[in-house]
C-alpha cells in the first residue's frame, strides 16, 4: 500500500479522489493490527524486540505521513471538484468521508493528524461555493462531533487551527446552515455548539483568539434567527455580554495602572511607556467597536443589555465619580483615564440610550454615587451590589467607591493655575457639587490634561447625535445658532413663548427653563427607578444660568496676566500667536484633530534628571506655554459658542514704534537688539567685577536695557578712546534675572539677590535665549539649566544703582508685554465690536451672562 501511494497518477482525478478516499478506509484495519502485534513483544528476545520496535516505529511514521498527505490532497480535490466536477463531492457524500474523517479522529490520537484533519476541513468550509456541499458537510451530526470534541489545547498551534475551524463554520452561516448546527425542541433552540463552545475562548489570553470569537459572534448574530437571537440572549448566555464588560473593565483598570505609571516614573523610558499605552488603548477601543458591532446587530435586547452593563458595571460605579473622587478603599481609576473612557464611549457606542443617561448623570450630586445614599427600587439590585474580583463574599468593603472629595478652585487666592494631583487626597469635599460641575473645575484649576479630557468630554457630548438637544441646552453646551433656530421655528409656527424669547433681552435659558427641566426631570426619574440613582433638578431649575456661563476665562485670564511680570514676557506674544493659530485650525476642523487617546499621552517632559528643577526658568516655561494653550481654547470657545468667526490673529495691539526716552534709544540700539561685538553708548552703565573662570576677573560696564517687549542684561567693555561707548562682550536676558522662590505651591517674585554680607555684590540669575519647544532653531545650546552671575561693584551705591535699573527695565517690559495683551484679555469689549461688526447682536444667556461677569 505504502508504495502505491508515491505512483504517478493524474493529481486531480476522480480516480486520485477515489484511492485517498479507500486508503483510509483501510487505515482503521491496520491500525487495529498495529495494537494486536504490540501483544507479542514481550517474549522477544532484545534484538529482535528492537528491530520489530524500530519496524514498527517506521510504520507508524509512514502511517502518520500518508495520512497527512492524504487529507491535504483530499482537501484540494474537493475544492478543485467544486469548481471543475460535481462528481468529486457526489462521491465524497456516497462514501460518506465526514465520518471517515471523524474516525481517522477518534483512532489516531496524534497532534499532528489532528491539525492536518481541522485545517482540510477549514479548507474544504471556506472554498466550497455549491450550497447543497455545504448542507452535507454541516449535517448528520458529524460537525457538532468535530466542533465538542475534546482536543489538547495545552497545544497552542492545535487551537489556533480550532479556532480558525470555528471561523470557517461561522463565516458560512445564514437562516439556513444555522438550523443545521443547532438543536431545537418545541421550536425553541435547545443547545447551539458552535456559539456555546466559542465563547468558552471569548476572553482568552491571546488577542488573535479573541478577535477570532467576536467575529464568529457577529458573524451568528447578524443571520437573524430569531430562535438563535432568543438563545443567545437567555440565561445563561446572556452572561457572555456581562462578562463583556467586565473583562473590559478589567482592561480599563489595567490602562488606569500603565498611564499612573507614566505619571510616576517619567523620563528615560517614555517610548516604552508610550508603546504599552498606546497598544492597550488600541484594544479597548476595539472593544467598544465590537460592542457597537454587536448592537447593530439588531438582535432584540442585546443592546439593552450591553447598555445596562456598560452603566451598572462601569459608568456608575467607576468612572464617573472618578472624575471627582479618590477612593479610599476598592477600585479608583484616575481623572484623565476616565475621561478618556467617557469619551470612547460615547463616541463609539452610540445608543440613545446609553447617551442620553450619561449626560443626565452630570447632573447628580457626588453624595448620589456614595453606597449609602443609593435607593434601590422594587425589584432592582443597585449597581454597588457587585463585588471586588479580589473580595470574599461577604466582606463589607465597598467596590470602587469611597469618601467622595472633590476640588473646587479658590477664586479668592492666587490666579496662578497650579497643576492638580489627582492621586492624592482632595482639600475639600462638597458632596451637593454635581459632575458637570467637576468638569468645569478641571477647566478653571486642572492641569493641561484635565483641560483637555474635560474639552474633550463636552466636545464629544456636542458631536453625539444620539444626544437629544434639549439636553445639550441643559447642560450649557447648546451652540447659540442652534437655540436661535429652536426659536425662531417657535416664533414661525406661532408659539407666543418662542417669539418672546428670540425678541427678548433676557436669557433665553430663562424663558425655556420650564421646558429644559421638565425633559431632563424624565431622565432624572429614569436614574432613579432603573439604577437607584438620586438626583435632584433643583439647581437647573433654579438658575440654568449657572450651567451655561460659568466664568473659567476670569482665572485664566489673571493668571496669564501675572505671566507679564514672570519669567518669559519676551515669549508670551510669540507663543500666543502660535497657539492661536493651531487652536483656531483645531476648532475650525470638521472633526477633532486628535483623538481622546491624546488624554491619556502627555507630552514628554523634562525630569530632574535632566538637571530640571521645578524653580528652573525652563520649568516656567513650560507651565507659561501651558497656560496660553488653556487661555486661548477657553478664548476662542467663547467666540465659538457665540457663532462668530475667528480673526486669524489674536486681537493684540501692535507694538509701539518709539520708545522716547528710553535707555535702548540712548545706547543707540536698532530694533534688532544688542548684538556681540557690536558698539553702544554706555548712558546709565555701572562699573563691575564679575570672574567667569576662577582667578580671572574682569571688567565690565553694567547695563540693563528693554526694547519692545525684550529686554537684555548687557557687559560691555568700555573703549577708552571712545567715550562713552563700549563693545559688547555678553547679552543675557533681562527677564528671569528675578529669583523665583516655591513655597506652600505659590510662587513669590524677588529681586535680584543683594548679598547683604557682601553690600557691593548682586547676584542673578541667567535663564536661557529662548524655548526649545518655541524656537528650536535659536537655542544653540543643548543646556537646559539657568546660569547664575555674582555681580562686584565699586561700592553699595552703585550696587543699588544698578539693581534699580534693573527692576526699572523689567516693569517697562511688563507694561509693553501688558499693553499688547489688552484688547485680548478685555473679552467684553471684543463681543460687542464682534456684535457690532457682524449686524445686530443675537440675544443669548451666555451674551447676557458673560457681559455681566466683566
């Protein structure tokens, strides 16, 4: 037999087709033969014993070889029939080779067979195009054998083969194969292997596996049985939607850990940081994807139940009041993490419903999310029921919830925007602050990335469809072109309210409150009877104005006006124009530039390891440029939500032409600065000392000089044929030569340190030219720490002088800085001339409410 296998013949015929197929049937024979001859071994001597071993051992070899070989050609001869010959399959179902392969199964035992007999059925599956093959090939039972057979996956090849066999199957589905694969009683689907067997992998270890499964689901979903659709969503399988999203909180937990990580231990392993974050939002993200493939499925229910999961397991008890909270026991996922999954999911998985009860739980006050606060109606089981995966039963520790504390920014205290830990304990706790207003917080006190995860939620909020206006209205986002139009319709259609209030000087909010609350009255008793959640309206009714137009600009505008007197006012022009620009670009896109996951990706930033210390001019700078970027989306967002267009240039004054009387006009300095090696008059200059190597002093004339908004420390070298001129040997400047001292996280401007052991020394600070995040191309040093100069003078006097000219210098600049920024920190005055250059004003709450906040 075995050498007849190897004769030439016609690969692909008939008579090929026939011979594999008797071949095997005559397998079973000699295998059973091969297991009575191992009876007799024993009285053998050793030689002969070991040469009928080794005889024996070669055999099975060629047994197991010919077998694999014979499958896979018997694979290509079907497919090949399938194409060219409907004999080729007429006498695969004559000889009824299905079950001579479920035999070849049970007798071989071999890994290898195994994988050879799921991948020629996987073949056969995939290529078979005639659908009266693919009726025989899923029926007489003989499928459900293969698919419930007991397989060694300890084997990680063997059940990539399995799950690929499941796929095959699945991706052959419609309402009639399906009916093959199941068994039914009383017209009700009884028990479905294929679906029941594959969700067994749903949440393996290995992502290729899990993607495999969900698209084996959706595969079974979307033939829409209906007697399948009521078996996949019964108990017990409707665990697997549960189980969905646990694992998929599980997941979010996991990335919670990965972003705190990057927090915590930044620097030198940034880009591995950066891939682990990165790989493991891709895969919550398909997660959601799949849950939105899911329900558009349409299967009756599902999406009922992912929505009521996604809620009861997720939103409630874990990711809301993490935007305000720091959990003292169980479960805490951190500000920027659950912004960024709020934002996922709602702009992936879009259902009204889900949406719809997101926004109304902004509303709810933090004491709402505590356990003991949360009624639980008739029939219901509250969401704070489920325990900690790693919580004995019975234990009372609370899952994911703790003392709810919450921020809120001192509007009274210093308008510098500190950066907010959100690890660690909050100062003060107010349990009636509702979620929206923890957003709006993050905006006015946060750091840039609680900025931008709460932009990002409102934004998205604005860009989900599902959303119902009216709750767009109540939460303050509503555009004001959009709420014009709601009343005009009004007024067009006759309702005395709508023309009132289109007409009408007073807020529009204030009008259609009734409305607006009575909506989001319904969605507030659907918190309470679905999920025992208890809010309370009382604050949107009673003033919608404190929703729509609180006053973040006023904070960031104050401290941005500090910035004037701080370390970088020669930057704070140049850095504003840029963010403008790229803001503006942002705002004007048909969609978000970036994605929610930027939330999560903070720039890199510099480390002590670097030589960067928190006091560093560099370290302002950084929290400068972060401040802008927070300034101007606040800014324009304000023109934005007024509907009027963006100038492409920030409104600043231009920059004065003359400067009479000025040290940089008496020295004789162009618009371009002073410039090494380059004369200047010496008008004001003080005599100094100053040694930049140990044992060599030199000597200098001391000038402090502003030009525009720049402004230089200068050390020039007098010309003794030349009076009163001098060449410039070293420019420094003239800003950040102030020390700045960090206590009690408020930062105090001090002068130039006076040495008062030593009353004729002056000690200062050199920060660098410029940014290298700003204008990389003029830093020509790769140095990032600050320089310092021990000024020597003749004696006190001219050691005052000199500080006074100085302090003098700096507080020209500021003004000149401050001057320019004017117009573009008097927000009140830019509405009314945008109003008045755009035709008559619209009249809004928010114009009304922000005219009156200035």
């Amino acid at each position: 037999m075995w050498f007849s296998f190897w004769k030439s013949r016609d690969r692909f015929s008939l008579d090929e087709l026939r011979y594999l197929t008797d071949q095997l049937i005559k397998l079973q024979t000699v295998n059973e033969v091969n297991k009575v001859t191992g009876v007799h071994f024993l009285p053998l001597s050793e030689f002969l014993f070991f040469e009928l071993f080794s005889s024996i051992y070669q055999h099975l070899v060629r047994f197991k070889d010919f077998v694999i070989e014979a499958l896979r050609s018997m694979a290509e001869l079907i497919t090949y029939g399938d194409q060219h010959d409907s004999a080729f399959f007429e006498f695969f179902m004559e000889k009824q080779v299905m079950g001579e392969f479920v035999r070849i199964l049970m007798v071989s035992r071999t890994v290898t067979v195994s994988l050879q007999l799921l991948q020629t059925i996987s073949i056969m599956i995939q290529n078979l195009k005639n659908e009266h093959a693919l009726y025989y090939m899923f029926s007489n039972e003989h499928m459900n054998y293969l698919i419930t057979y007991s397989f060694d996956f300890q084997n990680e090849e063997l059940l990539s083969y399995y799950i690929s066999f499941l796929r095959a199957i699945s991706g052959k589905l419609d309402r009639n194969t399906i009916s093959l694969l199941v068994k039914t009683q009383n017209d009700e689907v009884v028990s479905f292997p294929l679906y029941d067997e594959a969700i067994h992998f749903a949440f393996h270890e290995e992502s290729m596996v899990r993607t495999a499964i969900r698209a084996l689901t959706l595969n079974v979903y979307h033939v829409g049985e209906e007697s399948v659709n009521r078996y996949v969503t019964s108990a017990p399988h409707a665990d697997y939607f549960s189980n969905l999203v646990k694992f998929f909180r599980k997941q979010c937990i996991n990335l919670n850990a990965l972003v705190s990580d990057s927090t915590k231990n930044p620097g030198a392993e940034f880009a591995d940081t950066t891939t682990l974050i990165s790989t493991a939002v891709d895969e919550i993200e398909d997660n959601l994807y799949y849950f939105s493939d899911v329900i558009s499925a349409g299967i009756p229910d599902v999406g009922w139940l992912i929505t009521d999961n996604i809620l009861q397991l997720l939103i409630f008890p874990l990711l809301l009041p993490s935007l305000t909270i720091k959990a003292v026991e169980g479960i805490q996922i951190g500000v920027a993490t659950s912004l960024y999954l709020v934002c996922c999911i709602l702009r992936i998985v879009k259902i009204k419903d889900l949406a719809n009860t997101i926004s109304t739980a902004l509303f709810c006050p933090l004491d709402a999310f505590s356990p003991e606060s949360g009624a639980k109606p008739n029939g219901h089981t509250s969401f704070y029921g489920f325990a900690h995966e790693s919580q004995p039963p019975g234990s009372n520790t609370k899952d994911g919830v703790g003392i709810l504390r919450v921020d809120v920014p001192n509007m009274s205290s210093s308008p510098q925007i500190h950066p907010v830990d959100v690890t660690r304990e909050n100062d003060y706790c107010d349990s009636h602050l509702s979620l929206r207003e923890a957003l709006i917080s993050y905006i006015t006190s946060g750091d840039d990335i609680q900025v931008t995860g709460s932009l990002s939620v409102l934004a998205t909020l604005l860009q989900t469809k599902e959303l119902d206006e009216s709750m767009l209205d109540a939460l303050g986002i509503l555009p004001q072109r959009k709420q014009h139009k709601k009343l005009l319709l009004q007024a067009l259609v006759g309702e005395v309210s709508g023309e009132e209030q289109l007409f009408s000087s007073e807020s529009s909010s204030s009008k259609d409150g009734t409305e607006c609350g009575s909506e989001l009255d319904s969605c507030l008793q659907n918190l309470k009877e679905q999920f025992g959640l208890l809010c309370s309206s009382l604050e949107v009714r009673a003033s919608p104005r404190v929703h729509r137009f609180q006053d973040s600009y006023k904070n960031c505008a104050s401290a941005l006006l500090k910035e004037t007197r701080g370390v970088w006012p020669d930057l704070l022009v140049t850095v504003l124009c840029d963010e403008w620009k790229r803001c503006k670009r942002a705002i004007e896109a048909s969609s978000l530039r970036k994605e929610p996951k930027c939330i999560l990706l903070s720039s890199q930033r510099f480390s002590s390891e670097d030589g960067i210390t928190s006091d560093s001019s560099f370290a302002a700078g950084e929290r400068m440029c972060e401040l802008v970027k927070v300034f101007v989306l606040l800014h324009q967002l304000q023109i934005f939500s007024l509907g009027r267009t963006f100038p492409e240039k920030p409104p600043i004054n231009p920059p004065a032409d003359v400067f009479e009387n000025s040290r940089a006009q008496s020295a004789g300095l162009d618009a371009a600065g002073p410039k090494l090696g380059t004369e200047l008059r010496l008008v004001d200059a003080v005599p100094c000392r100053i040694a930049f190597e140990r044992g060599k002093e030199r000597h200098f004339s001391f000038l402090a000089i502003f030009l525009g908004t720049s402004g230089w420390v200068v050390l020039a070298e007098e010309l003794p044929l030349k009076e009163p001129y001098g060449v410039i040997r070293m420019v420094a400047p003239l800003a950040g030569s102030n020390l700045i001292l960090v206590s009690s996280s408020r930062f105090f401007l001090l002068k130039p340190k006076h040495d008062y052991k030593h009353s004729r020394w002056l000690h200062s600070r050199i920060r660098l030219s410029t940014l290298p995040f700003v204008e990389p191309a003029k830093l020509k040093t790769k140095t990032l720490v600050d320089g310092r100069w021990t000024l020597a003078f003749r004696d006190e006097e001219s050691c005052t002088t000199a500080l006074s000219m100085v302090l003098e210098e700096i507080n020209l600049q500021s003004n000149e800085v401050e001057r320019r920024l004017k117009p573009l920190l008097d927000l009140k005055s830019l509405v009314e001339s945008s109003n008045s250059s755009q035709g008559p004003p619209r009249t809004s709450s928010f114009h009304s409410t922000l005219t009156n906040s200035f």
